[in-house]
C-alpha cells in the first residue's frame, strides 16, 4: 500500500471513484457519438458538403450574433437615446417658456428641426399598456431611455408594420404626443448586411459545390473500377487516373496492383497447364502399355488408378484456372434449375426449388455453374432430401441449398474450404474426391465478390449460403 494510502484510507476510494467516473464518461461520449454516426451521411460527397457548410455556417451564425448582439443593439441605443434627448428638451421648452398657450412656436421648432410631429392632448389618463412584442429591440431600449431621461408616466406604440412610433407622456394638465419615424430611433437596414451575407455564402457555395463534384468524381470512378475488379470483371473503358494528386496516385497503384495480380494468376495457370500437359502426356503412355499388357486383373486395377489420376489432375487444373479470363454476361436459373431437376431423378433424390426476383443474373456462367454444381452436388451425393432457393434483390443474389444429409461439425466447416482437406478417412478418391470441390467454390464466389458459408439446415443436415453481387 502507497505512503499517501496509509495516511488517508479514503484517497484509495476516492482514486477509484475518479477512475469509474472517467470509464462512465468515455462509454457515454461513445453512446454518443454512436447515436450521431446513425444519422450522419455515409456518402463521401455528403460528408465533404457537410464539411464546407457546416464551417460556413457556424461562421456566419456567430457573426450575425456578433453583429445583432452589438452592432445593431449598439447603433438602436444611440438612436433612441438622440430621440428621447430631444423630446425631452421639447418638455424643457414648454415648461420654460408656459406663457405661449399653444406652444406654436415650439411644435414648429419640433417639426421643423427635430423632425418631431408633436400634438398637446387633454389631460385625459394614458390608454392601457399594449402586448409587448416578441421580439422588438425598439419596445425595450426606448422604454429604459424614457424611463431614464423623462421619468414620467408614458405610453409608446411600436407594434406593427407602421414606419412612424406614437409616444405619449402625462405632463401636467396636458398630454404631450409625440411621432418619430422608426428608422430615427431604430436600425433598421439590418436585413441588408443579412442579405448580403446570405447572398455571398450562396456564390460560394455554388462555385465550391462543382470544384468538389470534380475532386469526388475520381474518387468514385476508382472506387467503381476497383469494385468491378473484386467482382471478377472487366476495368470500365473510360478510367484512367485523374484528379488530385494524390487521387492519381491511388489510381496508378490500383492499375499495377491489378497487373501484378493478374500476372501471378496468368503464370500459375501456365505453370499447371504445363504440368498438366506433361502428365496427360505419361498418362497417354500408361494407356497405350497397359492397352498391349495381358494380365486382365492387373489392368483393370491400374486403369483405375490411371482414372483418379486424371481426375485428380483435372480438379487440380480447373482450381488453378478459376475461370479468371471469362467475361460476365447473363445467366439464367431457371434453366439451371430445370437441368437439376433431372440431375435430382437421376440421383433419385426428391428436390424443391425456388426463385424470387428476376432470374437472369450477371456472373461469369461457366464458373457460377461450377460452383453450384460442387455445392449442390455434395448435396445430391449425401442427401435424399435437397432444397434448393435463390433471391435477387438489390443487386445481390443469394442461393440456399439445404440438405437432410450427415451435415459437417461446426468446428470443421472453416476447415473444408482448404485445399485438399477431406473430412473422411477412406483413401479411394472416387469416395472422397481431391478435397478440392469446396475451394474451388469459394475461389469462384469470392472472384465474384461474394463469399459462401455452412450452416446448420431446418432439413437436420447442412445449410450452404452463396452470396453473390449480380
């Protein structure tokens, strides 16, 4: 236990409490900003918008309340203190000067210097206080001036679109009216500094929209370009490196990248072309021996191991091929169905097929018939009960094929997708295969942009999911 511990049992405590506190802040801000990731676009072009305005607009906010909370306050308080100050010296005069009986000269002087229309009314009581508007800088700061400079009863009428404000105050044996044009007591070309603050940031914006469509669209175009390459198809015609530098960059990276790529498969698939080619050759020379041998027994035996060499060399080339060189186009399901209809009967297995969407797809057909056939051929060779659905929806294609059969352990279905990987211990291939149907598969729905997974069936056997974009 630390020295400071031992002096004050309660600094432990309070350590933890300050650390439980800080964990509970953190899990809140992420709460937080978990919940505004929800509504925030996910569009990059969204979200460089989002970065131009939202600066621009907080900007603006703060200056326009900059300006209200001190320009405009400012600049109405001055008015209307010049007002007052002179309706107050308007009071002096006729309290200074109370022979004239109807103060002509001084309503004259008003009028005619001041630019105040000024009115003497009977003593009669002033009307009731009016609502009090919402918002009106004029109500509040000519009221406080009044109430400061005078200090007299009044009553001011500033509600309403009218460009004149009536202002009485109770004078002795008299009523004093008073007019003053709104804009000598308040600041009312406001809206012209909003307008052109508005206005500018609108230009702005509608030059700054464009110049970022342009730094976005080859963002896009590469995004697209290398989409189409994780699909298995062709680069699109038009795309070459543009943009921002570093944009280009990207571009030419993703073109060797792609180039590499290709190459290392092009020289794998010669390469066990080779091989292939030379074995087929020994293979051929084995026939024409055993052809001219005698022993019936002993020929039957290495035919038979000559076939699953074959096979084995066959499965071991189409795995390296993968179909890469094939080019997209439309394949149909229910005519694939159709022929695993009679696949099913051959097998005298009972199958169930359905579709839902459009059924043509585009896929590389050779390949995509490749990998249903691996995957619904292990159905038909362990199952008597195989269901077979497809769904096109939103550019995705999904097939689910479920069986009755013996299924695979959870554990295990990972393993199978490796090449050369059998679950069974029986050494006859003919049996087991070469352990590389599943890979070859998955080799093909991945090329694709896609993935297959297992599953546990409602038929008590396997349940194999092909995802797909098509």
């Amino acid at each position: 236990m630390a020295t400071s511990e031992l002096q004050d049992p309660n600094a432990g405590g309070a350590r933890a409490r300050l650390i439980r506190l800080a964990a509970a802040t953190r899990g809140v801000w992420r709460r937080f900003w978990r919940q505004v990731s929800l509504y925030m676009p996910k569009r990059l072009y969204a979200r460089s918008l989002i970065i131009v305005i939202a600066p621009m607009f907080l900007l603006q906010s703060v200056i326009a309340f900059v300006f209200m909370e001190r320009h405009w306050q400012t600049v109405t308080l001055r008015l209307s203190q010049a007002v007052v100050r002179d309706i107050a010296a308007v009071i002096d005069l006729m309290e200074t000067y109370p022979r004239d009986a109807d103060y002509a000269n001084i309503i004259r002087i008003s009028q005619d210097r001041l630019q105040l229309k000024v009115d003497l009314l009977p003593p009669d009581p002033l009307p009731p206080p009016g609502p009090k508007p919402f918002f009106s800088i004029l109500d509040e700061t000519l009221s406080s001036e009044i109430t400061r400079q005078i200090n007299r009863p009044f009553w001011i009428d500033t509600v309403g679109n009218s460009n004149i404000v009536e202002v009485r105050i109770q004078l002795e044996n008299k009523v004093l009216r008073v007019f003053v044009r709104r804009s000598q007591a308040y600041a009312s070309n406001t809206h012209i500094f909003l307008m052109w603050m508005v206005g500018t940031s609108l230009v702005l914006l509608m030059i700054a929209i464009p110049f970022l469509r342009n730094q976005i669209r080859p963002i896009l175009t590469l995004a697209e370009a290398a989409e189409s390459f994780g699909k298995g198809r062709p680069m699109p015609r038009d795309f070459r490196p543009r943009g921002a530098d570093e944009v280009r960059r990207a571009g030419f990276a993703f073109i060797q990248m792609r180039e590499r790529i290709e190459r290392q498969i092009e020289q794998r698939t010669a390469m066990l072309t080779g091989v292939s080619h030379d074995l087929r050759t020994i293979l051929t020379r084995f026939k024409l021996q055993l052809a001219l041998a005698r022993g019936k027994a002993d020929i039957e035996a290495l035919n038979q191991d000559i076939e699953d060499m074959q096979s084995m060399l066959e499965g071991y080339l189409a795995f390296a091929r993968g179909d890469m060189a094939e080019e997209p186009a439309d394949f149909d399901l229910v005519s694939y169905f159709d022929k695993l209809s009679d696949e099913a009967r051959l097998r005298q297995c009972k199958l169930t097929t359905a579709i839902t969407g459009d059924g043509q797809v585009l896929v590389r057909p050779n390949a995509f018939t490749r990998l249903l056939s691996n995957i619904i051929g292990n159905a038909f060779r362990y199952a008597r009960t195989v269901e077979v659905s497809a769904t096109h929806d939103k550019g995705m294609l999904t097939v689910t094929v479920d069986d009755d059969g013996p299924g695979i352990p959870a554990a295990k279905r990972e393993e199978v997708f490796k090449p050369f990987v059998r679950l069974d211990e029986a050494r006859n291939l003919d049996a087991s295969g070469t352990g590389l149907g599943l890979a070859i598969a998955r080799d093909i729905a991945r090329s694709h942009g896609g993935d297959i997974a297992l599953e546990d069936s409602p038929l008590g056997g396997l349940r194999a999911v092909i995802r797909v974009p098509a």
